[in-house]
C-alpha cells in the first residue's frame, strides 16, 4: 500500500449530489506542513471536492484517506473528531453568539486545554480580542472570515479546510487573510484551500490543482501552475 | 373613581393576564426551541403540558389516597417532569427522528398525529371528563390585602397566582442560565443559529436535540401545571386550548428567541385579558369569547407586519 506519508488523500473520488455527479474521479494529495490550493473556473467542483472530504455528499467510487487511515463517508460530525477542520465559505460564524462563544463551539471536540488555546487564538487574531463579547453578526466580513478561522483552529486540526476565504472581501483584508494561512501553515497545520482568486491563491501555496468540469486538469507547485501559459490563460485573467 | 378603576383592573385584569402570560410564555419557550433547533412546528406541544398536568394530579392523589396528605403540586411536577421527558425522547426516537432529512412538512404531520394519538391516551387512561386539581376557592393573599388595605388601597392577588408568577421567574432566570453560560445551552444557541454549521464544527446536534427536549418538556410540564393550579381542574382539551396562543407568542417574540417567547406569552396573556376590560363604556371591550381571537388577531397582524419578531428570530 502505498503509504507516502501524505496528511490527505483523495483517490479517484466519484460524487455529487443526489442523482447528478459532479466529480468524476478527482485525485488530490496533502503532504504534511503544505499548502495546497485547487482552483478552476465556477461549476469545476471545487467546493463539492472539501464537501466530499466532510462526508456532506455522496460518494460513489473512490477514497478519502486521512493519515492512510480510509474516513470515506464518516459523517461531518465526526470528521471533525478525526482532525479535519473546515471553513465554509458563507454563513462560516454563529452570527447571535459572541466571537468567544463560537471559539467555544470550535472546541466543541476538545475536552481540555481550551482557555489555552482560546488565548492562542486571540494571539494569533489579536482583533478578535477586543471584540470576543461582540455578537459574530455585528462584525465585519474579513473580522467574520478570522472567527471563521480562528473557531476552526480551536480543535488540534490535522488538516485545515478552506473554502474561498477572501471571496467578497476588500484587497486589504484578503492580504491579511492570506498571510494568516501562512502563520497558520507555519505553526505546523497543513492547508487545503479552495480559492476563486487563483494568483494570490497559487502565490502563497506550495502546491496547486486546477480541477475543470471535475476532473483534474493541471497539477503543480505554485509557482509552476503561475508561470503556466495555459493555467495564467484560463484561470489568471488573460496571462501574458 | 380613579380607585375603583385602578383596583378592579389590576385585581381582574391586569395580574390575570399577567399570570396567563406567564403559562403561555413557559409553554412558549418549548415552542419556539423546537422551532429554531429542530425546525418544525411541534403540535403535540399543548399536549405534553395537558399529559404533564394529570401525571402531576396523579401523583398527588396516590400520595393522598397511600399517606393521607396530598404532595405540594410543584413536588408532585418534578416526577412528571421526568416522565414528560421520557415521552418526548421516545416519540422523537420513533416518530420524528426518521423524518429528520425529510422534508419539514412530514414531521409537522407527524406531531399532528401525535397530538391526537397522547389526547386521546389521557382520554382513555383517566376519562374523557373533567379532573378537580385543587379544591375550593382560591383566596386572596392576605398580608398583601392588608398591607395594600392600610394605604386605602384593595389589591388582592391569590396566592395561586403568586406562585405561577414566582415560579416563572425562577424558571426563566434558570433557562437565561442555561443558554449564557453552559457549554450545551451555548451549543442549543449554536444550532438554533445554524444546524449545518453546527454540523461542520462537530457538535452533536442529537445531544443538542436532547437537551431541547428536556428544556422544552420541563417548561411544559411546568405550565400545563400551572395552568391547572390557575384553573383549579383538568381537561384533556386544556393543552390544546393553549396550543395557538402559544404559538402567536412564539412567533411575536421571534422564532428561536427564548426571552422572545417570554415577552410574546406575556403580551398575549395581557392582551387577551385587556381585551374584555370596559374600555369604553360599561360592558367588556371584547365579549371574552373572542380572547382566542385576540392572539390570531396578533398573529396574523405580526406575520404580515413584521415575520421575524421583535427579537428578529427565523422567518421561513
């Protein structure tokens, strides 16, 4: 069996929603400590790849391996418990509970060491400190993405989970999300991001996949897929 | 003049439709958890609190017939707390939970059945008639007859009524408690806010559904035996009776809001009873009959007006 060590692992995953198939065996790999990031055009199935690692749909053939341990339809709840954090890309915060109180959620998981780790967040997103009894819905859309992430970081994660983080928000907020993913990445969490915004996306990832009417298109590092003709054509407004 | 007005609303109008308020708003606050957390309308609601109610007279009468002196009513409830708790768990099991990703519309039927099937169990169990609850006439209290009377005033409030309103805030204060400063009220907060979010950050949402059920079975349990104590008898229709205002209360206060349904029980209570105050003129404003009219009336206005509720709780 092939055991290169890889944090996740998506083998030839077939799946969609009810009836309609969206992924027609899509092949994606994390190694420990990396960033990767799919992206690709609306409809490619991105989004419906992170769903089909969260046992959200209905997988039909294929795996998905978490430390080579097969977690292939574990129901979300317990995804979690087995170490993949996620973020959704909307409605990501309890908008009628505090920041603290959503920390709180995230730690659902956890049984110990929280008031630790809830001072670490703070650290890491020393904005939400000053606002950790503000209800979540009273922020603003980067503040919502960093509870988003930050209550997502309250469990011991193996592997993070994101879906678009900066999409919808100001040029000045997506640079500081990008760089929180960094100082995430290098506290040890390996990333897996899914990003509409494919040049700033591949710029700080060590790796990419362009997946194309589900199925993969391109693969690379990211530096790679940036310089790539075709990839900067398609996908990076018009290249060169 | 003034004194005669100011007495005879207070004493007939004003603490009876507070008091009434209180029972809608503990029946309420299952509601509208139900609602928010597992998205449906729960009809069987107004019976758990009738059910409560007999278990609870039940009680009483055994410890009266085995003893010789009945337990205190608010005794007697907590064992019928627990077996209320009980029924729901296994009606969820049985008659809800396989309807949980089901379209909503199968599980409200689901309730609907389950309204009729515990009614017509009680019908069957302690008989279709009237039950006595407590005997006699419910005195004023007199130390505030004879306080409120040295200052010329006539203020006569029984002691029946003391105990629903007392008993309500201590039960409302126990559940703001629960939802602001425990992990699994938190948690109810959480899925009440979003289930599918609850889902992706690992929470249990059957623990959460549990816990709904025993917060909502309590409170009903407790107002379906206050209800009785007001009414001083028992009817298997009682519940049902309880079933609208409820829910107008429930949507008055927003759906999912707690406090929400507090304040929407309350206002209903008191507006049913100020309704057939003699506002104008000497006879009622409103012939009583029309009370339950009043919280449709507040109920449609509200739905059209505003949907969410003065908290802003979910609109479908």
């Amino acid at each position: 069996m092939n055991t290169d060590n890889f944090t996740l692992e998506l083998k030839n995953i077939t799946a969609g929603y009810g009836e309609s198939e969206i992924l027609h065996g899509i092949n994606l790999k994390v190694k420990p400590g990396e960033i990767v990031a799919i992206i690709g055009p609306n409809g490619a199935g991105k989004s419906t790849a992170i769903k089909a690692i969260l046992g959200l749909l209905n997988i039909t053939k294929g795996s998905v391996l978490l430390d080579g341990n097969d977690i292939t339809d574990t129901p979300p709840d317990r995804v979690v418990t087995k170490g993949i954090s996620y973020v959704p890309q909307t409605h990501n915060v309890f908008v009628n509970l505090s920041v603290q109180e959503n920390l709180e959620m995230g730690a659902w998981t956890r049984t110990d060491g929280i008031p630790e780790r809830l001072d670490e967040m703070f650290t890491l997103f020393p904005d939400l400190r000053e606002k950790r009894r503000q209800a979540a819905g009273s922020l603003s859309g980067g503040q919502r993405q960093m509870v988003a992430m930050a209550k997502a970081l309250m469990v011991d994660a193996k592997v993070l989970l994101l879906d678009e983080p900066t999409a919808g928000l100001s040029p000045k907020y997506r640079g500081e999300i990008f760089s929180t993913i960094q100082d995430i990445n290098s506290s040890g969490v390996p990333i897996l991001i899914v990003e509409q915004n494919a040049k700033q996306a591949l710029g700080c990832a060590n790796r990419g996949y362009v997946l194309v009417e589900g199925t993969n298109r391109y693969e690379g590092t990211g530096k790679e897929l940036l310089d790539d003709r075709e990839v900067a054509r398609m996908f990076l407004g018009g290249g060169e | 003049m003034w004194e005669s007005f100011g007495f005879e609303f207070v004493n007939f109008y004003f603490v009876p439709g507070i008091v009434l308020g209180c029972i809608y708003a503990l029946g309420a606050i299952g509601i509208t958890l139900t609602f928010g957390i597992l998205r449906f309308a729960n009809f069987a609601h107004g019976e758990v609190m009738m059910t409560g109610a007999y278990v609870t007279w039940t009680i009483m009468a055994l410890t009266g017939a085995l003893f010789g002196w009945a337990l205190h009513p608010l005794i007697a409830a907590i064992p019928s707390v627990f077996l209320m708790i009980l029924v729901f768990f296994v009606v969820d099991r049985f008659f809800y939970k396989p309807f949980r990703k089901a379209p909503t519309i199968k599980v409200v039927m689901a309730s609907f059945g389950m309204m009729l099937v515990i009614r017509s169990l009680v019908q069957i169990l302690w008989g279709p008639n009237q039950i006595t609850f407590v005997k006699g006439i419910a005195k004023p209290n007199s130390f505030i007859r004879e306080l409120t009377g040295s200052m010329d005033m006539m203020i006569l409030v029984p002691n029946k009524h003391f105990l629903i309103m007392g008993g309500t805030v201590v039960i409302v204060m126990l559940l703001g408690y629960l939802l602001t400063y425990t992990r699994i009220g938190k948690a109810m907060r959480a899925v009440s806010d979003s289930p599918d979010l609850a889902l992706v950050t690992g929470i249990d949402v059957e623990v959460v559904i549990r816990a709904t059920w025993i917060v909502g079975g309590a409170c009903a349990v407790a107002a379906g035996v206050f209800l009785a104590t007001d009414i001083q008898m028992l009817e298997t229709t009682m519940g049902f009776r309880m079933l609208l205002p409820m829910f107008a209360a429930a949507i008055l206060g927003g759906i999912g809001k707690p406090y929400g349904a507090v304040l929407g029980g309350l206002v209903i209570g008191l507006a049913e009873e100020l309704s057939s105050y003699p506002w104008i003129g000497d006879a009622p404003l409103l012939s009583p009959g029309y009370k339950s009219g009043v919280a449709f009336s507040i109920m449609i206005v509200m739905l059209i007006v505003r949907p969410s509720g003065i908290f802003k709780g979910r609109t479908f």
